[in-house]
C-alpha cells in the first residue's frame, strides 16, 4: 500500500531526527521531496542531501544541520497545508 502523504512523511523524519541530534536522515525520493531539500538546503535548514538507489526505490539522505552548541538549526517544522484541507498563500 501506498503511503498516503509522503510531505508529512519527510517533514516528520526530518523532525524526528533533528530532536534525536541524527546527523542524516533517509527519506523516499520524489520529485516534491527533492524540491523541499532544495529549497531547506538554499534557506539553510540542512547542510545538504544527495541521492541514493537501493533495492529498486530511490532514498534522499537529508543532512541536518546543527549550531555550535549541537542545537538543531531547525526548531520546529509542520506541514500547514494538508490533502484534506489546501492552504495557499501568495508573495508578498
């Protein structure tokens, strides 16, 4: 069975490991998920990510990013806009 929204899925991993002080987290590769890694290494959120084949199914390995004292870069991170409830916003 398919997993019914992979954001949330990514955005918990990456949550998860960020409060475990990982230095990497895998996630499932997608084109959305790469271009949140890519937005999150440009804001600098993460140090970096890169891709990976195993097994026939893509991962993205995550790598966070910490201060100098090893708190995490990110202090929290949600998803606000949800399959069953879109939330859009435009520039300002």
């Amino acid at each position: 069975m398919g997993m019914s929204d992979p954001i949330a899925d990514m955005l918990t991993r990456i949550r998860n490991a960020n409060q475990a002080k990982m230095k990497s987290v895998d996630v499932l590769l997608s084109k959305v998920n790469f271009n949140i890694a890519k937005v999150l290494k440009k804001t600098g959120y993460i140090s970096g990510f890169n891709v990976k084949r195993e097994n026939n199914k893509g991962m993205l390995r995550v790598y966070l990013k910490f201060t100098d004292s090893k708190e995490g870069v990110i202090s929290g991170i949600e998803r606000v806009s949800k399959p069953g409830r879109r939330i859009l916003c435009r520039d300002r």
